[in-house]
C-alpha cells in the first residue's frame, strides 16, 4: 500500500498536500463557477436559501477537484519515494545499476 512505501516524510508531503489540494479546489471550482454562471459559487450550501442543485453541484466539483488533485500528489510522492529507495537499495549493495532492472 502506497501509506508503507512513502515513509513519514511522504505521510507529511500528503497531509499538507491534501489539505492544499482542498484549498486549490475551493479556489479553482470558484474561479470556475463564476466564468460558467456569472455568479459567485454558494459559500454555505447547507443553507436553505441555496438552491439544491447548487448546493450539489458545488459540493460535486469541489469533490471532484480535490480528489483528483489528492490522486495526483499521491501518486508523484509515491514514485518519489520508490525512486528514492531503489537507490538507496542501489548504493548499499554497490551495484551499478544494470542489473537493477532485471529483477
């Protein structure tokens, strides 16, 4: 699982990540919002003077946003951390690379 392989280093790059990610999409979803309605997106949908489709709309592009830009930053910080422990692996067995490949 990708938790294992990152390390708590890459466990920290994600939950920062995550949580800018979420920031990024509010931001990005808003920005977008106005360009497609003119409008600007609801800040509280659980209000009830929020038209439902609105209030659901929001929510779905702002989740939608976030996730993927989740996905994203989690799949560069676990190729990161692979790269980063092969060559490690690479250096303590003084290999030179080539036959890295073949196992």
């Amino acid at each position: 699982m990708a938790e294992r392989e990152v390390g708590r280093a890459g466990q920290l790059v994600l939950l920062g990540g995550t949580a800018a990610a979420a920031a990024l999409a509010q931001r990005a979803v808003s920005v977008v919002w106005v360009a497609a309605t003119g409008r600007r997106p609801p800040e509280d949908p659980a209000d009830p003077d929020v038209q439902t489709r609105q209030a659901v709309a929001a929510a779905a592009l702002t989740g939608l946003t976030a996730g993927v830009l989740r996905t994203l930053l989690n799949r560069r910080v676990t190729r990161s951390s692979r790269a980063r422990a092969e060559r490690k692996a690479l250096r303590a067995s003084g290999g030179s690379g080539a036959s890295a490949g073949a196992a």
